[in-house]
C-alpha cells in the first residue's frame, strides 16, 4: 500500500512523526530539567519569587501554587501521540476530513511554540519550541500539495 501513496502523504507522515518524536523529547526534557522549567516559570510570578527567595528551589518545588509541569507534559504528549496516530491512520486511508483536522493540529502546534518562545524557558526548550513551529509549517506544506489534494479525491 505505500507504494500507492504520493510523495507528499508519505512526507506529511514522517514531518508528523518528527513532530511527535519532538514533543517525546520536549516530555523527558521536562522531567529532566523539572527544576530548571520552574525556575523559568517563577520569573514571571511574584508570589513564587517570594517563596524562592524564602527557602529555595526546595521550598519552591513542594509548594502548591507550582503546576505539575512534568505531569501535564506527559498527559498531553499520551494525548497528542493517540491523536496523531488515530488521525494519521484516517488520513492515509484518504479520509479528506483529516486533512483539515491535520493543519488545525499543526496551528495550534505552531501557536504553542510561540509562546514557549518568549516564557523564560531554558535555552534547549526555545530551540526545540522553533523546531515545532518549523515542523508544523512543513506539515501544513505537504498536507495542502496538489498531490496530496488528488490523492484524499481519488480515494
């Protein structure tokens, strides 16, 4: 059956691929630099600052008012990742809804890596928000080629 499939639906898929590998990446590296994420995140907030100025990042890390930023991370990738997988399936059976459904996920990709770019985030996180944006671009590119038209058509 790939055999059948244009060049731009089997590059839609890999670029879909690519973003969900990343997003993968963004989740550990929120596990991992947890510390680092609520430090970025207690710059903007007075109320945190207050708190690390008190008792630290020790202090800050068992406070309440802090989101469970590693949890949230995982849920929404375990979410995203079945969504992607369910969508992506549907759009290589030429379900032309998908299509659409496809670039509004890439949208919303592309507008949360816009405002990771300016939340204070550790460097690695900016640079990994880019690369999701440059992503999302690309899928929309390929999702909307002529060939990828005639192919959600024919089917």
């Amino acid at each position: 059956m790939a055999r059948d499939l244009p060049g731009s639906v089997v590059n839609s898929m890999r670029v879909l691929g690519l973003i969900v590998a990343t997003s993968g990446v963004i989740t550990l590296l929120t596990w991992l630099m947890r510390d680092e994420v609520i430090l970025g995140w207690a710059e903007g907030n007075p109320s945190a600052q207050e708190i690390l100025a008190q008792g630290g990042i020790e202090q800050l890390r068992e406070s309440p008012i802090v989101p469970g930023f590693v949890a949230l991370s995982v849920v929404a990738f375990v979410g995203f990742a079945l969504l992607v997988l369910v969508l992506g399936s549907f759009f290589v059976g030429g379900h032309g809804w998908t299509r659409p459904v496809l670039t509004a996920t890439a949208g919303v990709g592309v507008l949360v890596g816009v405002v990771c770019l300016d939340a204070h985030l550790p460097t690695i996180f900016v640079v990994l928000s880019a690369l999701v944006i440059v992503e999302g671009l690309v899928l929309s590119f390929f999702l909307w080629r002529r060939e990828t038209s005639a192919y959600l058509r024919r089917t």
